[in-house]
C-alpha cells in the first residue's frame, strides 16, 4: 500500500524523502490518512498480545474436554475462542540437494466474542502472520511479518473449511491439496500440500492440558506428514523444491498462565515414516513442566505421552547478537518405552524473529536434523523446533 510519501504493508513502515518536493494538500491528506492506519496498526499490535483476562470474563470458550471434531469444518476457524493458529512448516530440497526450511504461520485473535458482525467493517478478529525462510547451504535465514484486522480486502478466515488469508499471504484448501502462498520483496513461496496420513489429535482426542490446571488447555491436532512441493524464490533465485511439510492448528482461551514463561516444542518426521510431536512449558523460576507428546508409528493409532514416558534435555546455547536472549540449541530427546533416543540440533543456529511489529514476541524457530536410535537401529530425519519465552516472557499473553 502506498499514499504520497509513506508506504505501509501490514505492520512495516517505509519513509520517502520528498525534499526537492513540494507537497500539496491532496498529498498532506493522504499521507496523513495512511500515518491514521500505521497508528491502528501500532494500537492493534499492542491488543493482540495485551494483558489477559480470563475466558469466562470476556464471553470466549475454553477448551473443555471431550469435543467432537469434524473435517474439514475443523480446519476453519473458531471465532468461539479468543487464541487461534495455523502453523505450516517444512524441509524442502531441490534435485541436485540443496535444502530449504520454510514457516508459514497465520494467528488470529479475537476482540470480542460476539459472532456476529454489526458491518463488514467491524473489529472482531486481530490476524498477525508470519514468514521464515532458511537457506541451508549460505546458512542465511528470512523473515518477515504482517498484521491486519479482519475485513474485505485485508484479513479473514472462513468458518467451513481452510482458507485463511492476510493481505496476499495464504492457505487454502481444494480438491488438489493445501495451497501456501507467501512474498515478501525478493522472498517468497509458492507450495502445494497434500495429506499423507490422518489427522493426529494430541493429547485426549484434541483437548491439550498446557499445564496441571484443566482450565489450562486448547484443542489441538496436526497433520503430521505433508507431501510437498512447488517453488521457493531466495534473494530473487527461485528454484523449485520438494519435500515434507507439517501443519499444526490450536485453539483455545487460556493456554499460558501468568508464571509461565514459554515452551519448547518439536516437531520430528523421521526417515522410517514416523513422526513425533512433543514439548514441555517452562516456568519463570527456571523450571520446566511435565512434558507432553505424541508419537505417531507409520500406521495404526497414535501413542500419547507425558510425564516420565518422555524426555527432553538442552545440551548447549547459542546467544543471539541482537537481542541478547539465551536459547538452547541441542536437546536429546528419550522415549524409553519405544527405545527412541534422539539427537536435535539446527542446521543453522540463527533462526530467531523478531516479530515486534505483529505480535510484539522475540522467538526462535528452525529447521532442525535429527540423528539417534530405535531399539538399537540408527534412525535420522528432519524437524522445526520453536522456541518461546527467552527473549520475554510470554506469561499472561496467551
């Protein structure tokens, strides 16, 4: 979007000189219409993360256990609910092996629970996105960020089905698979996704406890293995890609509370045809929660786990050299019922974002190797890991 000298794309705020200029009216009015927006912006970025209030105060649901889900329906969103986010990641590589991590997340936050709008224009939903790339072989990493409220032209998310979309980033489900699409400058993908094994839902049938408090939850599934390809454009090379994506979909009302910091969380597909999902919150006294999983065999029903059933440990740091905030950036994980003992680390160690603009959260999030044992036999495969809660907390924000 551009009006006289001020640009603005969701959140990103470019100034032009007009020096050897002179600005007419027509041009004052409309650059001044266009620092109006940057200002809602500004305003809508601070409500998205604002300060919580419970579920039950503001007229949202929380996640109670025992929800039938229904597809595609499920996929859509849940405007119900106050906290919502599609999350795509993926290790891609072209013929000749070079290797690509991509994310793609779209969030929604709801302003009110009222369901039905007043006009088109009416504020009820916050949608933030977000866009990574990592380059393997340069070791560089993208990424970029854009925010919207909810109306034509500018964000919406349907209720039937998967079609989420901000600005010109998107998702969308059809007959031939998921469709991603992302660009930002010389940046940009273009992916198709189809599904090669069920929907997982984690935890209890969907319900996902972030802690020990029932109150504490959101629903939660994923799709765990997702072929793909299409075409990734780096500093203005596109070159054409495939390889293995996954989406995660979670919604709820209360996921964090007030003394937690954050969570680690991992998402693995192995070479074998396996998968697992797991993650453990971390406390503001440095603590970390009783982990929560689930491991996904190539065919039959999915293994829940949590508590000693699983566990993840750090083994080194990296300190980033803008924000200053400590991540691990080796862990090991071990199921020991499975005889499952995995070594994690990023292909390269700088894949923070800093979304200040959208959700005002530092993270890390990356692609990730994988390397370990299964009952004795090597194993490999590839993953994301996310990071959350080290550059700040995250406490009371969800």
């Amino acid at each position: 979007m551009n009006s006289g000298g001020v640009a603005i794309r969701s959140g990103r705020y470019i100034f032009k000189s007009y020096e050897h200029e002179v600005l007419n009216i027509e041009r004052i009015r409309k650059a001044c219409a266009v620092i109006r927006t940057s200002a809602l912006f500004l305003i809508v970025a601070s409500l998205f993360w604002s300060l919580a209030v419970a579920a039950g105060d503001t007229g949202f649901k929380s996640a109670v256990p025992n929800r039938v889900f229904s597809f595609p329906k499920d996929h859509g969103k849940h405007p119900e609910f106050k906290t919502e986010w599609w999350y795509f990641t993926g290790n891609l590589a072209t013929a000749d092996k070079r290797e690509f991590g991509f994310q793609l997340t779209f969030f929604r936050r709801g302003l009110t629970a009222e369901t039905k709008r007043r006009s088109q224009w009416a504020v009820t939903d916050v949608y933030p996105a977000h866009f990574a790339i990592t380059k393997v072989d340069s070791k560089e990493f993208f990424h970029s960020e854009l925010i919207s409220r909810e109306g034509p032209g500018l964000a919406r998310a349907s209720e039937s089905h998967l079609d989420v979309r901000v600005r010109d980033w998107n998702v969308k489900a059809d007959s031939s698979g998921m469709r991603l699409f992302a660009e930002e400058g010389e940046y940009r993908l273009d992916l198709l996704l189809s599904q090669e094994k069920p929907t997982v839902l984690h935890g209890k049938d969907g319900y996902s406890l972030k802690g020990d408090s029932e109150s504490q939850a959101s629903y939660y599934y994923s799709l765990t293995r997702l072929k793909a390809g299409g075409h990734i454009t780096f500093k203005g090379s596109t070159y054409e890609v495939s390889g293995l994506a996954w989406m995660d979909h979670e919604f709820g009302s209360s996921i964090l509370l007030a003394d937690q910091t954050g969570w680690d969380w991992f998402s693995i597909q192995m070479d074998d045809g396996t998968e697992l999902m797991a993650f453990h919150m971390r406390k503001a006294d440095g603590t970390t929660e009783r982990p929560f999983g689930t491991f996904v065999p190539v065919q039959g029903e999915p293994m829940h786990l949590s508590g000693e059933q699983i566990v993840i440990k750090p083994s080194s740091t990296w300190k980033s050299p803008r924000t200053g905030a400590v991540y691990p950036a080796r862990w090991s994980i071990e199921i020991p019922e499975l005889g499952l003992n995995l070594e994690i680390e990023p292909f390269i160690p700088d894949q923070e974002l800093a979304a200040i603009r959208s959700t005002g959260v530092v993270y890390w999030e990356g692609a990730v190797r994988v390397k370990g044992t299964k009952k004795g036999s090597e194993i490999a495969g590839k993953g994301y890991v996310e990071l959350t809660g080290y550059a700040g907390s995250l406490g009371s924000k969800i």
